[in-house]
C-alpha cells in the first residue's frame, strides 16, 4: 500500500487550484458514492485530486489504471486502506477495472462510513453500469471549457456566469460591461479553433492532432470493444463523422446516407445514436423526451467546434460553427430542440435563429420570443444578442 499512498500524496501536492472548473462547486462533496463522467480530456482528474486536496478525512487517489488492478480486487485494495484510517476513497478511470460496478456495489455496501469520488471516460460503459448503481450513485456529467471558462484560464479574464434571461433581457448592457475586459474577435476565434479541452494547454500547435488521437482512441478503445462492432463497420462511423465535419449543418438523409455508405438505414441510425452518447455528435431532435434510438434527428452537429477544426483542410463552414456553438453551450444547462421555425427552440420557450451580421429576422417574423443570435457583433440591441455572449452560461 505504501506506493498507492506515495503516489496519491505526490499527486495531492502538484494540483494546483489557480483555476477550477465551474462543476467544483456544484458537486455534494457529502454523497457517499459520486460518479463525475466526461469526453476524454475535459478535466475529470483534476477536478478529483482538487477536490482531494481540500477533503478533510483521510482520503486518497488510486489510478485504476495501475497495472497492479489486472490481477488484484478493488475491494482488497479499499480494505487494506481501510485498515489504515482511509474513509474517502478517490478513484480514477474506473472503467479501466473489469468489474468496476460491481466492486462499487461492494465496497460501498461493505464500508458503510466511507465515501467514493469515481471518474469515468468510456461513457458508454460507465452509463450501462450506472443501471447496477442507480440507487446508490450520484452523477455528475463534466463537458468541456466554456468561452467563460477559456478566457479565465487562458487570459486570467474573471467574469460572472450569466443565466439566459440575464442574456435575453440584459444582453446591451452587459456585453458593454464585459468587453472591457477582453478582445472578443481574437478571443472567440481562439476558442472556437482550440478552446474546448484543457490541454490546449499542452501546446497549441500541436492541439489538433492530439484531439485526433483521442477522438480516434475514443472510437477504438471505448465505442467498438463496447458494442462489439466489426472494421467494416467503425470505418462507416469515421466516415460519417468526417462527413457532419463538412456539413453546413447537417440535415440527414438516411436512407441516402445508408445506401451510400453500403449498410441499413437502422445501422446508420445506431451510429449516430452511439456517436452522441459518447459526446462526437450532438443530434437535434424535435424533442428531448422518449427519443428512441431508431428515430431520425432534424440536425446533427459535432459536439464542438474545435472537432470541426480538426477534421478542416482548410477553414471550416463559418454557419456550422455559429450553430455548433450555440447548441454546444445552451444543452449544458437547458432543453434544446428544433423548432417548426428558426434553428433552436430553447425549453419550449425560446426560439433562436443563428447567423452572421447581416442576419435579419425573416425566418422568426412573428414568431413569440424569437430571438437572432449574432457572429461577428460586440453588442445587441432589441432582439440581436451577440453570440460571444452564449459563452458564459456555465
């Protein structure tokens, strides 16, 4: 145990809190057994040492990674620290355990004064298994950087979050406040291209191609073992993934789509399904409830823009970017579907139309609580939000 130990108070030492992510604070830290999910990348282990670092029992961080759970039970290891005085148990990348729910199961059954903070990236597999725990697990979903978030950590910019009826009702008056504070032309540019995972950080120039890595790691290593599919088969995935990257956006077809990449229409329909559970696409719907995997999206996008730059030869499609940003950061605190007119309905409520400066209301004439979110502006006036300002609801 003394290298578990080592390593966990090693690991407590180096994180840093100059910048956390706005999830930190919404967690209840008190739940005895936490499930904080997310895309390869988002952050999920720094959240959990940072989290570590301020826990007042006696807790430590196991990787379940670590070559040493190929052959030992979790619930021996949890023992044996149990014996030591550990009470809160921080466990990272559990998917990575075989038998991960149901060591979860018992150890939180057979440790009834102890906790557990789990992370998991393979959200597939973590969701399934989530069935097994459904009664004694909290969840937590963790996404990427909002704008908001970009410019605290990349530009030491600290500004509130807003709620949309702060944006709808108040949009002048606080774009002017808060431009004072950064250059929202080069700003938003840098974090549509690169601004969506953290380590960005790790070198921009070499961001792109790190992303592919993990896009192509998430498809190797977390959707194909996870629903069994065959090489034919994850080809017509990658290829259906390039295809949305250079859509302007994607209105599908699928029966056409099926024909043309030589598999059923419930084929393409299961891939794109599986896509958008593990955070690749984002799928429009006319509603968020009852949807059934073999029912047809209005939409599909990229779950975010710097994907869209990663698959780009050159720029990507200027329309699809102000869309996929808009949906990207709306659907992390609201309902977002398609409406009969404009491009998003927001909680049955509001109707936004998406588009460039010279975007007028044509297609929301007369529509109640329509709204223009605007590219390329600084401020609004009346019903014209900047779309910059979307940025900063988490």
């Amino acid at each position: 145990m003394d290298r578990f130990i080592s390593k966990s108070e090693k690991k407590r030492n180096e994180v840093t809190e100059a910048f956390t992510r706005y999830l930190l604070p919404e967690v209840d830290w008190n739940q005895r057994l936490i499930l904080l999910l997310g895309h390869r990348g988002v952050g999920k282990t720094t959240l959990l040492l940072q989290q570590l670092k301020k826990d007042p029992s006696k807790s430590i961080y196991l990787s379940l990674d670590d070559y040493y759970f190929e052959e030992k039970r979790l619930i021996e290891v949890v023992g044996a620290l149990y014996d030591l005085g550990y009470r809160s148990f921080y466990l990272d990348e559990i998917h990575r355990y075989v038998h991960w729910s149901k060591e979860l199961k018992n150890v939180y059954d057979d440790f009834t004064d102890s906790k557990f903070i789990v992370t998991g990236s393979s959200i597939l597999e973590i969701s399934k298994g989530h069935e097994d725990l459904s009664r004694r697990a909290v969840v937590y979903p963790l996404v990427g950087l909002s704008f908001r978030e970009f410019l605290l950590l990349e530009e030491k910019v600290d500004l509130p979050v807003l709620t949309l009826d702060q944006i709808i009702q108040q949009h002048a008056t606080i774009s002017s406040d808060y431009l004072d504070h950064f250059d929202f032309k080069s700003s938003f540019k840098n974090y549509l291209s690169y601004g969506y995972y953290p380590f960005y950080r790790e070198g921009k120039r070499v961001y792109h191609q790190k992303l592919q890595e993990t896009t192509n790691l998430v498809i190797d290593s977390d959707i194909t073992p996870f629903e069994e599919l065959n090489y034919s088969t994850v080809r017509v995935m990658k290829k259906l993934l390039y295809m949305i990257s250079q859509s302007v956006p994607f209105i599908p077809n699928i029966s056409k789509l099926a024909e043309k990449m030589g598999v059923t229409r419930n084929t393409i329909l299961k891939l794109l399904d599986i896509l958008d559970k593990a955070q690749l696409l984002s799928l429009l719907h006319t509603s968020t409830e009852g949807i059934s995997m073999l029912q047809k999206p209005e939409k599909i996008y990229l779950q975010n823009t710097n994907l869209a730059y990663m698959f780009a030869h050159e720029s990507p499609n200027v329309g699809n970017l102000r869309e996929t940003f808009f949906f990207n950061q709306l659907q992390v605190r609201h309902q977002v579907t398609a409406p009969k007119y404009g491009d998003f309905m927001v909680d049955s409520q509001y109707v936004f139309e998406v588009g460039g400066i010279s975007k007028t209301s044509k297609q929301i004439q007369g529509v109640p609580n329509a709204y223009l979110a605007i590219d390329g502006i600084e401020g609004g006036a009346g019903n014209r939000i900047p779309l910059w300002l979307f940025g900063f609801l988490y």
